[in-house]
C-alpha cells in the first residue's frame, strides 16, 4: 500500500468511528523510547522511524512531528506532499491543533498517550475525544503479531539484590504516601523490581508486561503463563500472582476504594481513567522504583566496571581496525565489524541501540542512521563518527569517539571544534558537586568552551544509563533543559558534549560516568565522577595549545590508565596501536 494510500484508508476508518482527525505518538502502551515492530504504527503511516515523534491526521491535512536530532531524517523518510514537518519545540503540536482544528473532535488511543501527553495536545475550541480501539490497526493489514519471548531470571549475583527485598522496599514508599498499590508501567521498572529479563523490544532486554504492586509487596503480573519457564516461575516465587494479559482490566475494576499510585507521564491514560471508574482513588506520582533503580548498588557498579572493560576493548580493537582497513567501506559494514568486535566476548547480548556510525556530513546529524546501500564511503581526509553501546549481563554501555581518517592534517576549524569538545567532556568529567544537584547545574560546564567561541549543541548534554537495561534512563539527566531530580551516588550518566556543522562535519565524545563520594567537605557532601570507559581521544584531532596544564595532565592520566587497563586485553598489533594512541601529547 502506498503512503497516500494508507493515510487515505486512516480517515476513512476516522470517518466511520465519528471522528474529525487523529493523533498518533510514536510509542507503544508502555510509552518506552525503543517499540516492537507490532507497535511501529507511526512508521508504517508516515515513513518516519525516529525515536521521537507524532502524527496529526485531518480530514484536509496532516503533520508528522519530531525534535532537533530527526530534523534531516523526518524531511528523508516523510513525503512532502501528504505531510507537513514540524519541530516539536518550535512548532509545537497543540498550536497546530489550535490553527487547523477547531471545532473539530480528535481521536486518540488513550492506552498510547499519558496524563501529562494529553495535556499537552489540547487546546480550546477542539474536542479531544478517546477511542476504544486504534484506527491504525483497523487498517494496517500486514501489522506483526505481538512479541513472545520468554521469561529469565537475572539472579542476584548480578542485580544485587534479591526481588523480595526490593519488593518490600518499594512497599514500605507506598505504605508511607498511604497508597495501597502502584502501577508498574515502565517495562525497564518491572523488570528491576522482579529481577526478570527478556527479549521483547529491540536493543532492551525487557518483556512487555504491566503489573500492580501492592503495599504488603505481593504483585499481580500479567502475562501469559506460557512465556514462563518452570525455573523462572520458581525464581518469581509464589507472591507474585499470575493472569493472562486480557484480566488487567477487571482486576484494575476490582481496586475501587483503593488509592492506587500510576506515574501522570509514565504510565498511560487508560490506567486513570480504568480506576477512577471503577471507583479507585488515583494518587498521581512518579514511578516509585524509577530512583531505586537509578541508584546502582554495589554490584551493579562492579558490573558496570567489568562491561567496561571489555566494552573498550573491543572499540579499541575496531579503532585500529578502521586505522587499517576501514578508508573504502561503508557506514554499516562499519557498523557491523564494531558489533563483531563486541560479540567476541562471551557474554554480549547485542546493541545497546542502534548504532550512529556516520561519515563526513552525516556525522552532523545527531541521531543518523546508516541504512545498507545508502550509506557513505569512509574516505581518506574526514570525519568518522561513530556512537555505540551493548548489552551484557553485568551492564549496559554506549561511547562515543570521533576520529580523523587523514593521512592530510584535519582542517584548523574542525582540530579547534573537536578541542573545545574535548575540552567540555573533561571538564564534567573532572566537575565536583553538591549532593543532590541536578544535572542542569552541571550541564554548562561542558558546553562552556564551545560557548567562547560561539558554538553550541542542540542536544542533552547527559543522560541516565541502566544496569542491562535501557541505555537511556531516567529521572536524572544533565541538560540545559532543568530537572528537579539531583544526582546521587550510584547514579550512572553520560558526558557527551558535540558540535554539528550542518553539511560538513559532526563531532561528539562521550564517556559514562558513575556519581560517587568526593573525597571533599563533609562526609557525603559532595560528589565527583567516576570514568567508566577507556578508550583514546584521536590526538590527529587535538589543538594541544587550546588545552590548559591540568587538562592535559588529566588526558595523560586518562590515556595512561587506558593504556594499562586495555593493553593487556589485546594482541599485539592492536596493543602496539594503543601505545601510539595513549603517547603523550607533544
């Protein structure tokens, strides 16, 4: 079917049911960041498949909507004559709702939008109205079947922590708000309470599931008892209640008088109003295991220390591969030799996200995806981005280098952009803070020297990293953008300042950093990062005199104990290649 065609059939279907237009999120009912195929319907009606967006069908017109970092891909993958582009910021989509739709009744699947998303699109003069079921899938005839995988056990020698305990420690949050059960609609929150993984939705190893905590710490999961194995279902032990997925609704019904917490931007809509019909008492809060889960225990720092190291090795190993081979191949065989390299170590149960490997121009584009036979040559004398991360056991990962393919000398303008880059990761990675600061206090700092020239990025500059689940977890963050959620220890986040020349040349470097004690004030006072990956800056990219005398006393330091700690987990050549990378700046 062709795009105009699938669109044509979408406002049939909105005529049957009654309604004017439609609004279309890009996500699932879990509202995560990364969808299974079954659930991809803003790609299948626009093209689009971004990780951030939204669609508005009406009767004469349509937008679709995404942010800065989809910009070039949203105008690639749309077609202009059946889609108007809009920034999600700057045009927001409740202003064109306001402009194009009043009077009118919109549709929306209230089991795909939350609280606080639904607040968002509306406006005066335009009637928001809730469907039972989602045109989308009323004609999307080729639509994939939901996932299936099934249901392991992440044992507490790498969570930290059995599930009973966490259980009662989350029961003890709710009993204290005076709340009688929670909703776990975060699929990454789910399985950190159960201690459970799985292979539902791409490049996070979770299961598509929702269940009900309640204050005794029992839970009711619903999920299909065939996904279960007999190990798992023991593991689980006999306080969490099975059902199939089809009796969440009557059992949210059996909840009246209760007061039951649900998450007004996690959790969907659906959940609200399922509850407050059914005469329960709706206690809009945040997710209680979203900080829990945050706070990395102590195994799970060693974990993510341990993935670290391997993790490095590996771009490290593909870094000297590209110095050798890679001028003449593509940006996803690159890609794909990365993925290689990671799959040597037993353990790697794939990407953490899919790949940015991008040349040349492309690396301008903050989230650009190579696709086969379109992608660019790495040639001699450019710019060669690539961002990447896995999934292991012990943790999750994702770095960033930006290197030089020479053999000429970079130009001045991109040797004295990258410098200012690097000089923005070292100084968050170096920062010292309050306890309990939140990331926008720190985000400045690494955009500061960028700033002096005139330069910026149009990017969070941090953001959370889970422990073998998302590579993007909240609630903290380090971005211009303020988040009243402070950093605490345990808390793992990414440096990764950039600078984009539309059309030219990208650059970003990004290392994960683990928030700990400062050795400063007061017991528990202040705090400081830890460095987790080790891999070489690309010196080629490097204005030694825009670097002041302890910054590059921490690019030694940082290059020596990447040359200690990787050296040995290489062969020869490639270790010989490391000594070179780690060298002294002259």
């Amino acid at each position: 079917m062709s795009p105009a065609g699938r669109v044509a059939r979408l406002r049939a279907e909105l005529s049957r049911l009654g309604v004017d237009g439609f609004v279309l999120p890009r996500g699932d009912e879990f509202l995560g960041e990364y969808v299974a195929p079954y659930a991809e319907r803003l790609a299948w009606l626009t093209g689009f498949t971004g990780s951030a967006g939204l669609a508005i069908v009406l009767p004469d017109r349509a937008a679709v909507f995404s942010d800065g970092r989809y910009t070039v891909q949203l105008a690639e993958q749309t077609d202009e004559t059946i889609w108007e582009r809009r920034h999600l910021i700057q045009s927001p989509p409740r202003e064109w709702l306001k402009a194009h739709a009043q009077g009118a009744r919109i549709g929306y699947d209230p089991r795909l939008v939350s609280e606080a998303g639904l607040d968002a699109l509306t406006v005066p003069g335009v009637e928001m109205v809730p469907l039972a079921e989602n045109p989308v899938d009323a004609v999307w005839d080729d639509r994939p079947a939901p996932p299936a995988s099934m249901v392991a056990a992440h044992p507490e020698s790498l969570s930290g922590e059995s599930s009973v305990s966490k259980r009662r420690r989350i029961a003890e949050i709710l009993r204290a708000a005076h709340e009688n059960a929670a909703l776990i609609a975060d699929t990454t929150a789910l399985a950190w309470l159960l201690n459970i993984r799985g292979d539902d939705v791409p490049h996070i190893p979770v299961v598509l599931a929702f269940a009900l905590l309640h204050d005794d710490a029992g839970v009711d999961l619903f999920l299909d008892e065939a996904r279960i194995p007999a190990a798992t279902r023991a593991f689980l032990g006999d306080d969490i209640r099975l059902h199939p997925p089809a009796a969440l609704a009557a059992i949210l019904a059996g909840l009246a008088g209760k007061t039951v917490r649900v998450d007004p931007n996690g959790g969907a809509l659906w959940f609200i109003r399922t509850l407050e019909a059914a005469g329960a008492t709706v206690s809009r809060a945040a997710d209680p295991c979203a900080l829990p889960k945050a706070r990395k225990n102590a195994v799970e720092q060693d974990g993510a220390r341990a993935v670290h190291l391997h993790d490095s090795a590996a771009l490290c190993r593909f870094l000297h591969f590209v110095s050798l081979h890679g001028v003449g191949l593509g940006e996803t065989a690159l890609a794909e030799r990365l993925d290689r390299f990671r799959a040597l170590h037993p353990a790697y149960r794939g990407e953490s996200f899919p790949a940015i490997s991008a040349v040349g121009p492309n690396a301008a584009l903050p989230h650009y995806r190579a696709v086969p036979g379109q992608d660019r040559l790495l040639t001699p004398d450019t710019i060669y981005l690539i961002d990447s991360g896995g999934q292991y056991p012990q943790g999750t990962t994702d770095v960033t280098r930006t290197i030089w393919t020479g053999p000429d000398p970079a130009p001045t303008m991109i040797r004295e952009a990258y410098t200012r880059v690097l000089k923005g990761n070292i100084a968050l990675n170096r920062a010292r803070f309050p306890s309990g600061a939140p990331g926008h206090r720190l985000d400045a700092l690494a955009r500061q020297f960028l700033w002096q020239d005139g330069l910026d990025y149009d990017h969070g500059t941090g953001h959370g990293i889970g422990s073998y689940l998302s590579v993007h977890e909240g609630p903290q963050n380090i971005s211009s953008v303020a988040r009243p959620v402070g950093l605490e220890p345990g808390m793992i986040v990414s440096d990764e300042p950039g600078y984009y020349e539309m059309g030219q040349y990208g650059i970003r470097l990004e290392n994960l950093l683990l928030v700990r004690p400062a050795p400063v004030g007061a017991p528990g006072r202040f705090l400081e990062f830890e460095t987790l990956g080790h891999v070489p800056f690309d010196r080629n990219l490097i204005v030694t005199d825009l670097l002041q005398p302890d910054e590059r006393a921490w690019l030694r330091a940082y290059h020596e104990r990447t040359l200690e700690m990787i050296g040995p987990l290489l062969d020869d050549a490639a270790r010989a290649w490391l000594e070179k990378a780690c060298a002294p700046l002259g």
